[in-house]
C-alpha cells in the first residue's frame, strides 16, 4: 500500500523542480560551450548530477531541452510587460511612463545570462529555425503584441497617434535596445555598458519615439 | 633571366584573383556549413579546388581567411554609403534622400549571402569576439561614422537638429534594418520579405527619425 503523506508529497515535489532547475542550469551551460549540436545528453547528464534517463523522463529530446532554456530566459522579459501595460494603460505622463519601461527594459534584455541564450539562438535558426522560432514568440512578438495593446489604448485616449500599433510597439523596442544588443553580438560577451550608458540609451530612445507618435497637442489643433 | 612581359604579368594576376574568389567563395560555404571551428582547410581546399598551400599562401591562418569574408561580404555596404554621404551633403529634401538611402541600405542587408555571414559571425563572436570586433568596425561602425558626418553636415545647413550625431546615426539604421535583420536571426533564413514591405520599414524608419531629429521649421520659429 502506498502512504502518500503529504510531507512526503511536498518533498517529492520540491525534488522535481530542483532537478528540472539543475537540468536547465547544466543544460544551458553545456549548450553555450558546445553549441546545440555539439551539446550531448551525456554531459548534461553529468554536469547536472542526473541520469540521462531523468532527464529524458523531465524534458524529452535535446529539441525540447532547448525550448525550455529558451523560455525559461525569456519569463522575466514577458513579466515586465505585463506591468508595463497597466501602468501605460492609466498614466497620463506618457513620456515618463514610457522612460521608465524603456529603462527596465534594457537593463532586462542586457543581463548577460540573457545576450548568451540569444547569440546561440541566433547561431542554431539557420539549421534549426523552429527552435528560433520559439524564442522570437515568447519573446519578441509576445511584447511587441503586448506594447501594440499599450499604444492602441494610448491612442484611444488621445496621447499618441498611431495607425499601425505592432509596427510602433517594434520601432519603440528596437530603438531602445538595439545599440547595446548589437555592440554585445559582435564584440563578445565582455563587452560592458554602464547603467547610465543604458539609460542614456533608453531616454533617448523614448525621445525620437514620442517625436513620432505623440498626438498633436490640442493647444496648437 | 626573367621574362615579366605586361600580358604574363595580367595573366598572372587574374589567376591569382581568381584563385583568391575561389577560396572565399569555397570557405564562406564551409564555414557556413560547419561553423568557424568545424571549418578544416583540408574541406576549402577540396572545395576550392587548391591545395592547402595554395590557402595558407594567400590568406595565412583560418582566422585570417574568416575575416576576409567578412570584409568582403561588407565591401558593398561601404560604398552605398559613401555615394549616400555625397547626396546628404547636396540635399535639399532631407526626407526624401532619406528614403532613398534608407531603402538602399535594407534591400543591401537583406541580401540572403549579407546575413548568412551576419549569423555565422554572431554565432562565433562569443568565444571569438576579434571576428566579431572586425566585422563591427568594418560594417556597422564605419555606416555609423559616414551616416554621422553626413548628419553633422545637415546640421550645420540647418535641415537637421543633431546633438549626438553617432547616436542619430545608430537610431536611423537600427530604425531601418531591425525589424527584418532580427526577424530573420530568429526565424531562419527562409524567412523572406518583399520589395513592398521592405520599402514600407525604410519609409516608416525616415519618417520616425525626420520626426525626431528634423530642424524645426523656420516659418514658426
């Protein structure tokens, strides 16, 4: 007979998700050193203290591994947006409100752990475009369709003017992190910015949006 | 005694072009295939049709054959944008030879052989950022430098008003080529656009940055 205690339940719980969490961690440092074809089950298998058979039982194929560490890197970013659309949704400072996502937003996209899983995305869409795939939809379209929602409600009530919301939700996001990100991509993982390079990047960003998009102010109508 | 007659001489120099193509052609397809570590001279040479010899005679080690690629698949890039500083200067219409810059340099980006280098370089720059580091300052450093004096010239003819004209270039040309370029990195390079929509983020990028950085105008001064 089994006696499931719930003491026991918890426990085995907890086991799980700290194994699942060791799996991921020793997985996205064997795939950043070898690359996704390269990285072999054996070696995460001894990295993260588990038998491959755990981690097949967890994960399925290496495939799916990947997807994991993919979305995984990528729930912070999607969490940020969801705040940042309620507070969008009530300000009536847009260019304060937007400074400030624009600011948390690079300091998010710019976290190390973060530029890594992105270069070796990068590196496997050309043979391997369905993992590509996965991180642009948890992450850039899942904020750009989140950010498009912001704008239109901003332009419902009259503090932007925006015909093509998804196309404004990209030039906002690319404007804001585009010049840290690509100097990272090319010139290696070293590559620092100060807090206040981002920030300068950010507001600046935010800048050269609302020149765009704000609506015309009534006064001057 | 030597006999350097002018057509032995010509003829020697083709063929060491040629010989020249030859490797670059046949090593952006390895290094492509393989990656930059995977690449073994022994693969180019059979692909080019030369001996290792032949490889090491022209371009030394592999790390020198890789960033002549990379220069080579830049070569382009650098001459629109000398051409494109030259119209800037004379404008007139800031907007429009915006645009027609702007729709030049992403349809020159676009190009499929243009970004399957961009990912491979990528790809690498983590555990080789010099790859990278040249592929940086030969491209998008060097289109920021010209792009910026241009700027700094429109300025000074009061068409723009530029505070920063590096950072007003990197906001124009990340404003023109991220959209596609990202989608791309991520979605495989499959992923195609047409003349139309890539026409369409050339003009909206003009738009967003003349918006921005457009001197206001005289008449309500």
């Amino acid at each position: 007979m089994r006696k499931p205690g719930p003491s026991i339940q918890d426990t085995g719980e907890d086991v799980a998700t700290q194994t699942r969490r060791r799996i991921i961690d020793a997985a996205t440092e064997v795939f950043l050193q070898d690359g996704y074809v390269g990285a072999k089950t054996d070696e995460i298998a001894a990295a993260a203290g588990a038998s491959k058979q755990t981690i097949y039982k967890h994960f399925g194929r290496k495939e799916n591994l990947f997807e994991q560490i993919v979305l995984d890197r990528l729930g912070g970013i999607d969490e940020i947006f969801r705040a940042a659309i309620g507070e969008l949704a009530v300000t009536d400072d847009v260019e304060a409100t937007l400074t400030a996502v624009a600011r948390k937003f690079v300091s998010t996209i710019m976290r190390p752990s973060h530029l890594r899983v992105r270069r070796l995305v990068i590196a496997e869409a050309g043979r391997f475009p369905h993992l590509g795939l996965a991180y642009f939809e948890a992450g850039p379209e899942r904020v750009h369709a989140a950010l498009a929602s912001a704008f239109a409600q901003l332009a419902e009530r009259g503090l932007l003017r925006v015909d093509d919301p998804v196309l404004a939700a990209n030039h906002f996001t690319w404007l804001v992190v585009s010049i840290p990100v690509n100097k990272v991509m090319f010139c290696g993982d070293d590559t620092r910015f100060t807090q206040a390079e981002l920030d300068h990047f950010a507001d600046s960003a935010v800048h050269v949006f609302t020149a765009a998009y704000r609506a015309p102010s009534r006064s001057s109508a």
